[in-house]
C-alpha cells in the first residue's frame, strides 16, 4: 500500500505539471487530482495518519516540474517560490482533510473546491503573491476550448478541473462499490437506471458541454475589425553578458533602430520595443536623454508612427523626508527607480506607464518596512536592485491623431487576468505586452509558458496583444487567443503586421473574478457549518441540551 500511494502521488505531480510544458494539452487536468484522491481516500477508509506526506511530496514535486527554471536566475528565488508555494497548497490539503473528518464526505469536498479556488482569487493581489500554478492557466495552450474565459477568466479553469475530477472520483467509487456490483436486486433496477443516466448526463455536462460551447464560439466569434499596423522589435541582447555590462546603450539602440527601420512604411502606426529596451532615465529631465532624443529624431523622420518600448527610469526628490516607502536615499533627497513603459509620439508628450506587479526578489521586497534588509540578496533583472516604486493604477497611452488607446503591460503583469482588465476598463482598445526572457535560458519552460498565457488575456478582454521580448518570444495575437505571427527564440528579428482594436467591453472584464467572489462566499457557509457541528458535537459530549 505505501508503494502503490507514493506512485500515485507522483503520478498527480507529474499530469499536474505536463500541461504547463509543450506539447500537452490542459485537459490533462481533468483527471490530474484522481490519483491523489485516491490515496486521500485509502487514508480516510483506513483512519490512517500520515496522508500529508503524500499530498506534500505531490506539491512539491508539481512545482519543481513546472517552475524550476526561476534557478537560471536565482537559485534563491527558485527555492523561495516553490517551497512557498508548496507550503500554500499543503495547508489547503490538511484543512480539507480535516473538515470532511469533521463533517461528511459532500461537505469535505465542497470545502477543498472553495477554498482552492478562493485561495487562488486572493493570491492574486497578495503581498506576497506566485500565481503561475492558477489551475486555469494549464489550459493556456487549449485556446478552442476555453472561449468561456471570456465570462469566467481563468478561475473558471480551475473550477472546471476540480468538478471535473470529483465527479469523475465519485464514478469509480461508484463503480467499485460491492453493493452496486453485486447487492442490487431486480426491484431496485429502476432506481440503479436512473442514478446510472444522471450520473451519465452530469459528466457529459461538466466535460463536453463546455468544450463544445466554446468551439462554437472560437468559430463564430467575429473578430472587431479596426487595424492598427505594427512592427515589433525583438533586439535579442543577452541580459547577463551585454545587456548591462558587455554592450553600450548606443549600440543596443542603434540594433533596436535598424531592425525598426528595415520593416517601417508609411502604413505603419507603432513600432513596438521590450522592456528595459532603454536605462537610467532621470524622469525630470527625460527630453534632454541622449536616447529619447535619438528615438525622437527617428519619429521626425516618420512623424506618421509612435514609439512603445520599455525603459528604467528613476524620479528623484529633494527633501529631507522620505516621500515615498519605496524611496532610496540620495545626497540631496530621495530617489524612486521604475520599471516603465514609454510612449515617444510626434504629436503628443512622452507618456510614461510604471509596472505595477513587481517580481518579488527582483524588483519588490514583501513588506518592505520589515524586510529591506533583503534587497542586499536581489538579483538584478533589469539594472535596478531594490523595490520599485509602481503605479497606483493602470494607464492607457493615447495620441490625439489616432483612434488607438494602448494599454501596455511589462512582463510578470501579463499573467494577472484582473489587473489586466483593468487597462479595458481604462480605455485600452489594444494591447502591448513588453518582457525580457532571457533570464530563463533556452530549454526551460518559463519564456513559453508567459507567452502562451498573454493568450488567455487576449480571450478575457477580446483585446489583439502585440508582444515584444527582448530575448523570448515575441508574438501578434488576435482576439481569439491565436498566435498569427511568432519569432524564434534568441534571434533578433522584427514582427511585422496588424490587429485589430476592439470597444466591446467582455463580461469578465466588466464583473471580473465572480467566482472567486462566490467561492470565498460558499467558503464561509462551509466553515460556518463546520464550526456548528463542532459545537453541536461538544454540547453532546457534555450532555447539554441543544
């Protein structure tokens, strides 16, 4: 029995992870919890302890496979992240197995359902917050079977995944079970019909009801015509060797420069570059930068188009008081350092967008009244060490000669659904999406698995994205999730071609995370109803009247 439970708790590990990796497909997670159910299962039969060392070795495991390449950067990171984590879905196990110890089986599962996918809504805007495991973000190579993401966002992934499993565990039991195999008697057959057919017709619900709604709808979804010409820089300059030390920002811009100018014509409306494409920008004194001023120039020779590229740029402030809480002193005041995005138009000011979801250990120190003392061990991923000061909201570019309003995400932003609608909610027609990543190296997962994700940002918002990685992949994708156009990963190259804005507003965007909404809600019915059969249990014990 301990070999045959080990196996099974590997064999979750493993078909949890395959769909974060090529070429797997997401609904791999359809049946990925059954093994560990069953070893959950086996435990409560047999009142046996120790069920956690199964489930603990099944987290740790999934998140090694599918999140080992943060070490290529940081093997400090990569050990945080995963034992965090790991941590994290443990307490979620335990907490269920307690709760259907305490109440019933229907109460216990109810609760593991909840409370995951509640945990998975607050993971989003926590302090400390790694939501690259979001079970609905598995399904990100899926995109003709998850149009629904329209109205649910990812989170209607990971409640599909999780009904999807216990209604195919409670099948095998029911299968499995002595009394409906050997027990049922003639006047019983009636009532065995009909519990077959309804369990029948719910599994055909839950797994090709939703598949099938959502191909219609990837084949009939029209896509908003309103076509914004492109170019999309990927410079492909190594963030370790010459990004920061091996080559000079002249050069990095003179590459930028000429791939942009070989694919340029007079349709053109955007060209488009990554993050940290520029560095060690003064805000104040912006227009004065020698590389503003060479982009600049190059807008004077094409005033048609406008410039989106990323850069680091620093405010400084001369005061004695420390303005901001991510403030770092200076000899005359205080300065912030931002990770930004930067609009350089022929018909407008430059406009600047501060990324907002830092990367913790990169660019964010959690709590950084008690733990500054940190960023002695950052890594540096983009000129900077140290927290960052960010954006309070969301800001969308716009030039008074263009119908096009930019929102424009950096990197580790692309994969949080909610915030990302809020660019849609701000006016964003179109979608730019700038990152780096290199950092990851070339046969690791990671650069992949953010670009398949933008494609689910594009089906909850119904908005193109237009993406540009310094070192990754960069990409052109339509309303419907599609990739129409990639590079190859560690090229330099230009992307050129069009997408198409969009007004419409998606229920998703408009209404955001309703399901995590209704599951902290049928969280705290459950753990209502679990406490008072506790103290209906106690009172019992003591013999006082209820």
């Amino acid at each position: 029995m301990l070999k045959r439970n080990l196996l099974l708790s590997l064999l979750s590990a493993v078909l949890l992870s395959l769909p974060w990796h090529a070429p797997f497909s997401g609904l791999i997670l359809l049946v990925a919890w059954l093994p560990l159910l069953l070893v959950e299962e086996d435990f409560s039969r047999r009142s046996a302890r120790g069920c956690w060392k199964y489930y603990t070795l099944t987290f740790i495991v999934w998140n090694i496979i599918t999140t080992y390449w943060i070490y290529k950067a940081t093997l400090f990171g990569a050990v945080g992240a995963i034992i965090g984590n790991s941590v994290q879905m443990v307490l979620i196990f335990a907490l269920f197995r307690w709760v259907k110890k305490k109440t019933t089986n229907a109460i216990g599962y109810a609760f593991l359902v909840a409370l995951w996918i509640a945990w998975e809504y607050f993971y989003f805007d926590a302090e400390i917050s790694w939501p690259w495991l979001v079970l609905g973000n598995g399904f990100s190579k899926d995109i003709q079977l998850v149009q629904w993401f329209e109205y649910t966002g990812v989170l209607g992934g990971s409640l599909w995944a999780w009904l999807v499993n216990l209604s195919l565990f409670a099948y095998l039991k029911h299968l499995s079970s002595k009394f409906n195999r050997h027990c049922e008697v003639r006047s019983n057959q009636g009532l065995k019909f009909k519990r077959w057919f309804f369990i029948h017709c719910s599994l055909f619900i839950l797994i090709i009801l939703p598949i099938v709604i959502s191909l219609v709808r990837f084949y009939t979804y029209e896509e908003k015509t309103a076509p914004c010409n492109v170019v999309v820089i990927q410079p492909n300059i190594d963030p370790y060797s010459d990004k920061y030390s091996g080559m000079s920002a002249e050069e990095q811009l003179d590459i930028f420069l000429s791939l942009g100018a070989a694919k340029i014509d007079t349709a053109t409306d955007y060209v488009i570059g990554p993050e940290t494409a520029l560095s060690h920008i003064i805000e104040q004194q912006i227009i004065f930068h020698r590389d503003i001023r060479r982009l600049y120039d190059f807008v004077a020779q094409h005033p048609h188009l406008a410039i989106v590229t990323g850069a680091t740029t620093a405010y400084k402030y001369y005061t004695d008081q420390r303005p901001t809480e991510t403030a770092r002193k200076m000899e005359g005041g205080f300065y912030d350092t931002y990770n930004t995005a930067v609009q350089i138009a022929a018909d407008t000011v430059i406009q600047l967008y501060h990324k907002s979801k830092l990367v913790i250990g990169a660019e964010k120190t959690p709590y950084p009244k008690f733990f500054r003392f940190l960023e002695n061990y950052y890594i540096d991923l983009g000129g900077n060490v140290g927290t960052m000061g960010i954006d309070s909201v969301r800001k969308v570019f716009k030039s008074p000669g263009r119908p096009f309003r930019i929102g424009t995400a950096i990197c580790y932003e692309g994969i949080y659904g909610r915030f990302y609608t809020e660019y849609v909610k701000k006016g964003a027609n179109l979608m730019f999406i700038i990152s780096n990543d290199g950092w990851w190296g070339n046969h690791t997962a990671g650069y992949k698995q953010l670009l398949y994700q933008s494609s689910l940002r594009a089906i909850e918002t119904r908005r193109s994205i237009a993406r540009s990685a310094n070192t990754g992949i960069s990409a052109l994708i339509n309303q419907r999730g599609e990739i129409e156009q990639r590079t190859e990963w560690w090229a330099p190259a230009a992307l050129k071609g069009s997408i198409n804005a969009n007004e419409d507003i998606t229920f998703y965007v408009r209404n955001g995370d309703m399901i995590g909404r209704i599951a902290v809600f049928a969280l705290v019915l459950l753990c209502l109803y679990t406490l008072s059969r506790l103290v209906l249990k106690h009172k019992r014990v003591k013999g006082i009247p209820i």
